[in-house]
C-alpha cells in the first residue's frame, strides 16, 4: 500500500462522511428538494480541487538547485504541519461531528438558505482536496515513486465505495479502527516530511550541515531503493542516510503529536458513525 494511496482514502472517505451526513439528514427532515445544491458544492470543491492540483503540478516547481531545495523543503513543512492539523482537529472533533455538522444544516434551512448549504459542501471538498493537494504533493517529492499516482486515483475509488457502503447501512465497518490506524501511519509519515524538510534546508545551507547518524544506502534490505526500505520510507519516513539534525526533527514531531494525543485521548468520546 502506497501513502499516496492511504491519503486520498482518508481525504475522501472524511469529505464523503460529511457530505453523507447532510444528505441524511436532509432526507430525514424531508428537505431532499435541496440535495441539488449539495452536489453543486460537491462539484464545484472537485473543480478547486483539480485546478489546485494544476497549479501545484504546473505553475509550482521546476526550481533548480538551491531554490529546489528550499521548495521542497518547505512544501514538505507546511505537508508535516498541515497533517498534524488534520490528526488533531479530527481526534478532538469526531465526538460531535455529526452533529455541528447537523446543525449547520438545520440553520441553513430555518434561514432558507439553500446557497449556505452549496457552501458547506464546497468547503468541505475544498478543504480536503487542499489538503490532499498538498499532501501527495510531499509525498512525490519524498518518494518519487512512479506507483504513487495509480495508488491515488485507487484511494479515491475506495474510500467512494466505502462511504457507499456505509450509508446503506452497513455500520459493522471499522471506521474508528481505520481513522486511529491511519493517524499513527500519517504521524510517522509527517516526522519523515519533517526530518526531510530539514534535510534539504541543509543541503540549501539555510540550516548547519549534522553528523550523520547511519548511512545504509548500500543495505540489500534497509536501502531505500530495496523493497522493505523503500515501503518504510514512504509509510513510515524511513530515511537510509539520516544526520542527527534529522533524527532529532524526527523524533520531536513524534514524541509532541503523542503528547497532544494522550491529552485528548484522556475526555471520552464517540466515533464518526
């Protein structure tokens, strides 16, 4: 399974959770009149979605030495920073999701406000195709695997089917498990777009060159073009050649998103259903 893969799943399926959740609840207060202009904030957050791509795919990039450098390094820190937000907004916030979410709806429609409604959808596709954007985006720069595309599209498809799946009622599906599951896999992916982050601000010379800690790179297993290294590489940001810099980045991002996750794992909570 490629990262490119388990990030679009996870995009999707949060974008499908909630565009599901306002159609349900429009059809259970017998407001399905207005499911039109759910699917025309849907559609329109595909279309930000894919022109964001564009511009990243087309207008960004194409730097050469130093200026690569620091862009890749710091789409890989805003990818790490951006990652930690989403981890944490969806631990504190999936308790009461469904219902800010119903409320939102509800207020939409004791105001006649059916555009209000297009606009929740919309930002809730934008929001997820930003971060999916940006995300994959790191995720090529650090893997530069010619998987990763592929892995994608089938992301998306999956987490379509799933969230299909789940409301036509089949509520035995472990989402909870997936959501906690994932999070750890993204954690230890965003340490590694961090550490690597931190790697290129050295190598552009903005941060102080560090010893290196272990250089595996001609490993038969732990090389990161031999298959386990290169698997651990792009789940875990497993790094062949890694310096202390890199190492301590890495270790930082991890032992602070733990922190901040035991803290909010202590006030009891429901899961998304």
């Amino acid at each position: 399974m490629s990262i490119a893969l388990l990030i679009t799943f996870r995009e999707t399926l949060e974008a499908s959770l909630v565009v599901g959740i306002i159609l349900a609840y429009l059809r259970k207060t017998e407001n399905a009149h207005h499911e039109r202009f759910i699917w025309s904030g849907v559609g329109l957050g595909a279309m930000f979605s894919l022109v964001l791509a564009y511009v990243f795919d087309r207008l960004l990039g194409g730097f050469t030495g130093r200026a690569e450098e620091i862009y890749e390094g710091m789409t890989m820190l805003v990818a790490a920073g951006l990652l930690s937000w989403m981890i944490i907004w969806m631990m504190r916030q999936s308790a009461s999701l469904r219902r800010s979410i119903e409320q939102k709806v509800e207020t939409h429609i004791e105001r006649d406000h059916p555009v209000g409604l297009m606009l929740l959808a919309f930002l809730s596709i934008a929001r997820e195709g930003t971060e999916t954007v940006i995300f994959l985006k790191a995720a090529f720069l650090q893997a530069q695997s010619a998987y990763s595309s592929a892995g994608a599209v089938l992301g998306i498809v999956l987490a379509v089917a799933i969230s299909y799946l789940l409301f036509k009622g089949m509520r035995y599906l472990p989402i909870k498990s997936f959501f906690r599951i994932s999070g750890i896999i993204l954690i230890l992916f965003a340490a590694g777009l961090a550490a690597h982050g931190a790697h290129e601000f050295m190598e552009a010379g903005l941060l102080p060159e560090s010893m290196t800690l272990w250089n595996l790179a001609a490993h038969p297993v732990l090389s990161a073009d031999a298959f386990a290294g290169s698997m651990m590489k792009a789940l875990l940001g497993y790094n062949d050649k890694m310096t202390l810099l890199e190492g301590l980045v890495y270790l930082v991002y991890v032992g602070g998103i733990i922190g901040v996750w035991n803290s909010i794992n202590r006030t009891p909570r429901t899961t998304i259903r």
